[in-house]
C-alpha cells in the first residue's frame, strides 16, 4: 500500500483531519517539485523527506510547549479560584464591625453562592469586591498600551487628527509612511517617527511571542494593513482581486512561514484565494489582519497578519483605499497597538490557546452546581429536607447565572462581542447613535461637574492628598502639553490615539470611523469633555506615583493607614513595598519625582511594575468614571452588533454605561466587607458629596437653558423635587430627574421612551409627534403642523445644536425665530413651555423662549 493510500484510509476512518492530510500532500509535491529540478527523483524525495522530518520536529516541539503553557494557564486559573474561595471563607468566620453580619462581601454571604463566577470575573476584568489581588486582562492590556503610548507619545500629538478630530494629519501620515518604505524624500520628522515605531512594534512583537506567540521576525514589515472591508472585497471578481495583489505585492516578500522562502506562483494565488474567501465569509484564516479569535489558537494567529507584503508606501494606501476600513496609516499604528495589547493580556493570563482554557472554565462551570450541592444527614425532618431543597436550588441558580456571566465578560474582553455579525445593519445603527451623541451629548460635561468630587473622594480613601489632586488637575489644564507629558509618564492616551477599539465614556460602545463617528467624536472634543475627562483621570495618576515617591521613605508599617490599605488591595504587600521604594523615582522636573511603573520595570521588576499599574488604572477609574467590559457585558451580554438583539440591546444601554459603572464600583466598594464601619462612613460621605456636586450641576443646567436656578427651600414640594432630582443627578441618572415634576424630559420623551433609550427617543419624536401626529390631524380634516413639527425635531436632532456654550443663543436666536415664521402655534407653545417651567420648580427665564437676547441676569438668589 503507497503513503497516499495509507494515509487517506486514515481520512476515511476519521483518524487524521482531511484539510492536514491534503496540505501534507500538497506540501510533499512542491517539496518534490523543487527538489527534482536540482537532483534526480530519488534524492530529491530523500531532500523532501528531510525537510518535512525537520518541519515536523519542530511543529512537535511547538505543539508540545503550546500544550505545556496552557496547562500550566489551566492549574493557575484553579490557583486563582482556590485563593478566592479561601479568602471569601475567611471573610464569612469574621464578624461585622457592629456585632453582627461579617466580613464578607453581601453578594457573596450566604454559602449557596457560587464563587467561580467572580473569582473568573477578577481574572478578566476587576473583582468589585476587592478580593482578588492579582492581574487582570482588562487593565494588563491598559498596561501595555501605555507603554506603547509612552514610546511613541511625540508622534502620537503629531500624527492624531485635529480640529476636535475632523481634521487629519494627512500629510504627515504618507510622509511617515514613505519613510516606512525607506522613501528618500522622506523629511527627517518622518523618519524620526517611523524609527520610533520600529522599536514600538518590534517591542510589542517580542512581547506577543514570550507569551507563547509565534511571530516571525521580518525586517520588512512595516506597518499593519487597515481591516478588511468585508462588503469590498466581496464585491470585487476573484481574479481581479488576484490580479491586485500580484500586482501590488512584492513577490519575493510574500513568504511561506514554515521555510521562511517565497512563495511560489501557485501557492500565492491560492492564499490569495483564501484571503479573499475568509475575508467575505468573516473569518481571516490568513487575511492581513488578526483572525478573529476562535478560529485558530491566538499564539499562531498573527503571524497570518502578515502575509501581505506591499511593495511600496503607493501600494499600501491603494490597497486601503480599494479593500480597505479606512486608509489612515495612523489609525492602523494605533489600532494594532490595541489589539496586540489585548492579545498580550490574554495570552498572560489564560495560556497560548485561550480558547481552551474558556472551555475549560467552562466545564468547571458544568459541575459548579454539583459541588455546592448539600445531602441532608439521615434522619433530617421533611422540613429540613425542603429547606435544603431550596437551598440547593439557589446554588444550582447561582452556578447558572454565572455561566452565562462569564461567557459575556469573556466575549466582552477579547473583542468577540464588538464584531459585526450583519455589517451593514451594525454600521447603520451605530451611524444612528452617533448622530444621537452628536446632537445631544454637546453639554454633559456639565453633568460631568460632580467627577472633581468623585476623584477627590476616591484619593481620600486611597490615602492621597485629595485637594492636591485637585490643584494638579487645574495646573495641568493651563499646559497645553499636559496629555502628552502624562503618557510619557505611562498612563495610556487612549483619549488622544482615538483608537477604534477604545469605547466611549458615555455611549458605552466603539464610536466606529465614518462621518457620523467623526461628528460624535467632535462633539464631544468641541464640549470639553474628552480633555475634562482626561486631565481628571492624568491628575489622579500623576498624584499617585507622586505619593509613592514621596513615602519612599518610609517603612510599609508607617505608611499612612489608608494608603497601605490601597496598596494591600492589589497584592503590593511589606515585601513588595520595600522593593518598590528601593527603585529611583523619574524627575521629569526638579523637586517633582514621580515612582513609574517603567522605572520599576527598568528595574527588573516586571511583575511588581503590573501591579503597581493595576493600582493606578483601577483607582483611575473610581476617581473618574468609564465603561469597562464588565459594565458592557451586563448591559448587552454576548449579543453582538448587526443582530436584532445586538441593536436592539445597545439602543437600550445607550447612556446607561456611565450609572451603571458608578453602582457597580462604588456602591460594590461600600459593601465589599459587609458591615465594614470604615467603607460605610466613607461611602455616606463620598454620597453627600456628589448629591452636593449634583445640586451644582443641576443649577448650571437650569442657567444654561435660559432658567433662574430652581427652589432650594426643603419646606416646598419644588424645593424637595430639587434634591431628588440632584441626587439623580450626582450619580449619573440626571436625565430622569425631569421626571420629578414633568412626565417628560428636557428633550421632550416620555418616561417609557426614556429607560428604552435614545433611538426610541428618537422614534417618539420623529414618528409619533411629528409624523403619526399629523397625519392623525389631517385624517381628521384638522389643522396640521408639518412643517413647525419638523422644525422643532430637527433642531433636536442637529449635530452640535446642544453644544453647552451655545446652545441657548441657537435656540432662541435660531430655532425660535424660524418657529415664528412658519409654525402659528409658537408663541402659545412658548407660553406653555415658560407655565411649566413655573408650574414645576417655580423656576422663571432670564433668557424667555422666542426672544433674541436675555431681558436680564440670572437670578442667583434661589428663592422659595
């Protein structure tokens, strides 16, 4: 019997994978092919042979190191969740502050509870309840990016798009692009850039392959090429897209990674031909972009990024241009910087194979409720044995919702969840929501008036001086360099490399490329908000390193009780402490040290640098609040973009990621050892100080809207109405704050549309009241308003018209002078709007509806 025969009989009876018994074949016969032309048949099979055995020996060695690591990830994750489960014992045998309840945390008191589910929880993204000490995917993948970030920051300011983000740079970019490709006119700008990225990418590179990655090292790669568009390719005939690629490529570059040789004529054609089927059906099995994850083990799947080689910077962007997302060299850079960070991330926590380890997990799942299964001893009561019935249904619960938890977070930390199943529909709708953003996001950064508070009260409970973060923020607010400065220091700037995978503060999703995407982007740029935020969240971390500088001298017993605390939470114990003050602190200025996780890892100390920087990035986050995966697995679970249920769940968690966060850390943070006297008085300090913040923020809202403030007098129903809406409003819910003393809000929707979300706002208003409404009248032979409707829904709905700084002088010196021409209902409608506005709060207008300029200041003195 002949090899061939031998081995498709081992096809035939499911022993061998037909697909790797035909690529041996293939393999084979072009080993022969090339061998027989320099020898005769027989040594040239015995050359081929040679090649194949070496081949093979080094795939067994690789398979046997990628099934060593993930074993190896497979015994930590049980580690992981033994420790957990340990500690939330210890929590439970330990009494409440008070003399009763305990220690541990209220979601996890009772025993029935599962403590899989947030032992993987903290493994992926954060433990809310402040257990779990180690790394995390989520913020050692922030990590990484601000290394990047910090390496490349000069380029970063030069390269990232202008004017609010409208404007890109882009003739710097195809000149750093040029340099790339050795270009000689080049500037010396350029290639200044493009040999810092060299280093950026080989860095993130040698990284990717010490966590089990295999990619090749190839002086000729670049940079990443843009995604593939998946609606260009597939509308492009395969041969002229095999024609492009002959023609753009550089033949000799195009390499086969096993021998490291060109490939030959038919071998390019036919990955060339997998490119373009992989890239229509979805799945890059060797398309010049990552795969997505689950189609082939993470470790292996970038080096099939780098198939395609361009032959030059021309070549590249035509490429783009025709197959391409987006053509921005700059939006590539920054995007495979986050990708190969969240990779990195992943592959340190879960092994080369992550996947395996999901199922893994998944299968501990499986028996979850088994092990928290209770027996009643023999001779246990009827009553005993329902009690424990119930009991035993609780855990089987417990260990179910966890299951399907875990599956979204996962989802939601790779990636998997952000990828369009239906591309159009997920681009149509995210379009929808952007322009949402962009006409009605212009002045949150009013609402965004309470986050001073909320750092200041996150510094205090971590031990640092909380007006000092304060005045740090204010003086990083006059320098224009302030961002740039931060991320040399190594925060990530995400805010300022707008990277595509990087997720909105308020929309709680990608705010995706396009021109709706752009406008949203813009808008809040132009608010002020993007920079707020940022100089807020770099203050804070500036603060920190600067706090663990300054008790560099101090032993880790003498540390001020609240700062060793806040060390102590994420595993920076007395041993770690006297390591982390034996480094040199960075002085960028004198009399200014600052302790960088980078000086720690120029140190050596690799591991204590992670930490140390999951410290900064988690408390970042309580001091100024974003979205994390955590929040937007709860809000959409797995579904994802371009479904039904993906749109439709997005639509409805539009706005809700900021609360949602706040709850889920900060009111998790408050009970994270039950009846802890020290968190709980923190906690009803922390929430009088945003209910005071609130109270300010809500008052700004009301003079930026032509409005005296509204009544503060508690003895009054509309003082009263005041202070809850406040309290709404100091956790990020302001917007149902309307509902106090209106059945509608400020943006006219109704209560229902409102907790359905914007896009069902915008359907109420533009198909039930200006639409429905007015073909009702004319069916009933009344008088319509089609054009006063429109009008008004419009100027709702205009990119940029809430913008905080002049949205009142549009509406009076714009939308209500255009409602005088043409609608016969306005001056009645601004009479009632002004009724109301009395009617509801006692409130009166210093700018009233309908005149071009205020008749007077507002009025200050709040009166009952």
């Amino acid at each position: 019997m002949s090899v061939w025969a031998c081995l498709f009989g081992k096809v035939a009876a499911g022993r061998v994978d037909e697909r790797a018994a035909q690529d041996l074949r293939r393999w084979v016969s072009e080993k022969e092919a090339e061998f027989g032309q320099r020898y005769s048949q027989a040594e040239a099979l015995r050359k081929a042979a040679a090649e194949i055995a070496d081949a093979a020996a080094i795939t067994a060695a690789r398979k046997a190191d990628m099934a060593a690591r993930s074993l190896s990830a497979q015994i930590d994750v049980l580690g992981r969740l033994g420790q957990y489960e340990a500690a939330v014992k210890g929590l439970r045998d330990t009494a409440g502050d008070w003399g009763f309840g305990s220690k541990a945390p209220a979601a996890l008191s009772a025993d029935h509870k599962s403590l899989l589910w947030p032992a993987v929880r903290a493994m992926l993204a954060r433990d809310p309840h402040e257990i779990d000490a180690g790394l995390n995917v989520h913020y050692l993948a922030r990590e990484l990016r601000a290394q990047a970030h910090g390496a490349f920051a000069d380029q970063i300011e030069a390269l990232r798009p202008k004017m609010f983000g409208l404007k890109d740079e882009r003739v710097k970019e195809l000149d750093l692009l040029g340099a790339l490709f050795g270009r000689a006119d080049a500037s010396a700008e350029a290639r200044i850039a493009a040999d810092a990225w060299d280093k950026v990418a080989e860095q993130l590179r040698q990284q990717f392959n010490d966590a089990g990655g295999t990619i090749p090292l190839r002086k000729t790669w670049r940079l990443p090429n843009p995604t593939l568009d998946r609606v260009k390719v597939a509308s492009t005939p395969l041969e002229q897209w095999l024609s492009d690629m002959r023609a753009m490529n550089a033949r000799d570059d195009v390499l086969d990674f096993t021998t490291g040789k060109p490939l030959s004529d038919d071998e390019f054609d036919r990955v060339m031909r997998q490119i373009h089927a992989s890239a229509i059906s979805g799945w890059n099995d060797g398309a010049p972009t990552a795969a997505p994850r689950g189609m082939t083990m993470l470790a292996n799947s970038r080096s099939q990024a780098r198939v395609l080689s361009f032959k030059d910077d021309a070549a590249w962007v035509e490429f783009a241009q025709r197959y391409g997302e987006h053509d921005s060299p700059f939006a590539a850079m920054m995007d495979h910087v986050a990708g190969m960070a969240d990779d990195i991330a992943l592959m340190r926590l879960f092994g080369p194979n992550p996947e395996s380890v999901r199922r893994f997990i998944g299968d501990l799942f499986t028996r979850e409720a088994g092990r928290l299964t209770r027996t009643a001893p023999d001779g246990a009561t009827p009553q005993e044995i329902a009690a424990l019935v119930a009991r035993n249904d609780r855990a089987a619960s417990s260990a179910a919702t966890g299951r399907s938890r875990f599956d979204a977070l996962w989802d939601h930390t790779t990636g998997k969840a952000d990828i369009p199943v239906n591309t159009e529909m997920a681009r149509t709708m995210g379009n929808v929501r952007s322009v949402l953003v962009a006409s009605q996001m212009g002045s949150a950064i009013i609402s965004s008036l309470t986050d001073p508070m909320l750092a200041a009260m996150t510094a205090r409970f971590n031990g640092l001086p909380a007006m000092s973060v304060i005045s740090r923020a204010i003086g990083m607010a006059a320098d224009g360099t302030s961002e740039i400065k931060a991320a040399q220091m190594g925060l990530v700037a995400d805010t300022l490399a707008h990277s595509l995978q990087g997720h909105d503060r308020y929309m709680g999703e990608v705010i995706r490329s396009g021109v709706a995407g752009k406008l949203a982007s813009a808008v809040i740029r132009a608010s002020g908000l993007r920079r707020w935020t940022g100089l807020l969240r770099n203050a804070f971390g500036m603060e920190a390193m600067a706090q663990a500088a300054n008790y560099r001298g101090l032993a880790h017993d003498a540390l001020p009780d609240n700062y060793r605390a806040g060390l102590d939470r994420y595993g920076i114990g007395a041993a770690e402490w006297d390591v982390l003050r034996s480094v040199a602190p960075h002085e960028a200025e004198p009399g200014a040290a600052l302790l960088r996780p980078a000086d720690l890892r120029e140190a050596g100390y690799g591991e204590l640098a992670d930490r140390f920087s999951r410290y900064l990035n988690t408390e970042m986050d309580y001091a100024v609040i974003e979205g994390d995966p955590l929040t937007r697995s709860m809000l959409y679970g797995q579904n994802q973009p371009g479904t039904v249920m993906g749109e439709a769940r997005r639509a409805v968690g539009m706005y809700k990621s900021f609360p949602v966060t706040f709850i889920l850390l900060h009111f998790a943070r408050a009970t994270a050892r039950g009846w802890d006297g020290s968190r709980i008085n923190h906690s009803a300090i922390a929430f009088s100080a945003m209910w005071a913040m609130g109270l300010v923020a809500l008052q700004a809202k009301q003079i930026a809207n032509g409005k005296d403030p509204q009544s503060m007098d508690p003895s009054t129903g509309n003082g009263l109405r005041t202070y809850g809406a406040a309290m709404l409003q100091g956790g990020g819910l302001g917007i149902f704050g309307d509902f106090f003393g209106s059945d509608q809000t400020r943006y006219g929707n109704t209560f229902a549309a409102t907790l359905a979300g914007p896009v069902a706002g915008l359907g109420e208003a533009v198909v039930g009241d200006w639409l429905i409404k007015n073909l009702q009248l004319s069916a009933k032979g009344e008088q319509t308003h089609f054009a006063g409707d429109a009008l008004y829904t419009a100027a709702r709905y205009l990119p940029g018209s809430s913008l905080w700084y002049g949205r009142l002088a549009f509406q009076r010196g714009v939308v209500d002078q255009l409602a005088l021409m043409i609608d016969d209902r306005a001056p009645a409608r601004f009479a009632r709007v002004e009724q109301e506005a009395q009617k509801s709060f006692g409130q009166k207008f210093w700018w009233r509806p309908g005149q071009t300029q205020p008749s007077r200041a507002p009025d200050l003195g709040v009166s009952p």
